[in-house]
C-alpha cells in the first residue's frame, strides 16, 4: 500500500466516525444544541389565548379586517390591547420586510394609514380603537371580556373615550406613500 492509499482510508475512518457520532448525539448544531425538526406540516399555526380571544375569533368571522405594519407603534399599542389573542385577530401586514414600501393587497385596499380596521359593509375605522368600539361595529360584544359593555338607560352602549391615532402609511414620513403610485 502506498501513502496516499493509507491517508485516504484513514479519511475515510474519520468521516465514518463523524457521520457516527453525530447520529447518535442527534445534534446538528457544533454547540452540542439539539435540533428538533417538524416535517408533518410546512406552516406554522399560532395558538392565541386569553380573554379577548372569542373577540378576535368574532371579529374575523365577522370579515372585519386588520391592517397594519410592524414598525408601527399605534400598531402595536392596537395589538397590545389584544394581549394574548394577536394570533388570532384578522391581520394583513402591510408593509413591506425593509419598511420602505406597502404591499399589493394594502395598495389594493386603499389603505393610506396605520392601523386600519375594516369592516364588511365597507366602512373602516382608523387608528388605535378600544375593544369595544371594535365590538360594537362589528356586532360582537358579547365576545367582550365580561360580556356586553354596560348600556345607558336609551340603549346606546357606553365605552371609554378613545385617542383615534393615525399613522400615515409611508410610516409618518414626508412625501409620498412609498409604493403608492397610481392610486
């Protein structure tokens, strides 16, 4: 045997104990992490928990829709008040992965600020909207936390006052919307 014969097989022996060990240790990480891979399904399903949930779940039954973009913060505070049921709610993000533009179905919609409820009948609401407005327009307060929302004594329903907070959709930037063109 020459030396180049001996070099290879020793390669060989070393693969063959690498490809050994790393099955047994079933880590494909070099930090020794175990991965854990699910191939029964490609998409990922979020669960939602919380008492605004059957609120989110109405509202989405009721083809209200939620627009938004995470680099929004009246967004955010809009979710926030969801809590745990943001998984849940009917939302369309917007905005594109750099910020810089909107996307097609957004364009689409018309939407020019953030966020943007809207609702069957064609109407929207926009900015940050007390779970109750949302509940009351779209005919889903009892899903409410609690059930309904107390009423006065003519029947309207009573809900706290609510800052209607509106970012323009190029995210409160001077000039156009980005990606807004021929709207």
């Amino acid at each position: 045997m020459n030396d180049r014969n001996i070099i290879v097989g020793i390669l060989v022996a070393l693969v063959a104990v690498g490809a050994l060990l790393f099955a047994i240790s079933g880590s494909s990480s070099p930090t020794g992490m175990s991965v854990v891979t699910d191939t029964s399904s490609t998409t990922q399903v979020a669960t939602a928990s919380g008492p605004n949930v059957p609120l989110a779940q109405c509202l989405k039954e009721k083809g209200v829709t939620f627009y938004g973009a995470f680099w929004c913060p009246h967004c955010k505070a809009q979710k926030a008040l969801f809590a745990d049921a943001v998984p849940a709610l009917p939302y369309v993000e917007c905005s594109t992965p750099d910020g810089n533009d909107q996307t097609q179905i957004c364009k689409d919609k018309g939407i020019k600020s953030y966020p943007t409820w809207k609702f069957p009948d064609g109407s929207e609401l926009t900015g940050e909207q007390q779970l109750a407005t949302l509940a009351e327009k779209a005919s889903c307060t009892q899903a409410l936390p609690g059930g309904a929302p107390a009423s006065t004594a003519n029947g309207s329903v009573t809900a706290a006052p609510e800052a209607a907070t509106v970012v323009p959709a190029g995210g409160g930037k001077s000039g156009p919307i980005p990606g807004a063109s021929g709207r």
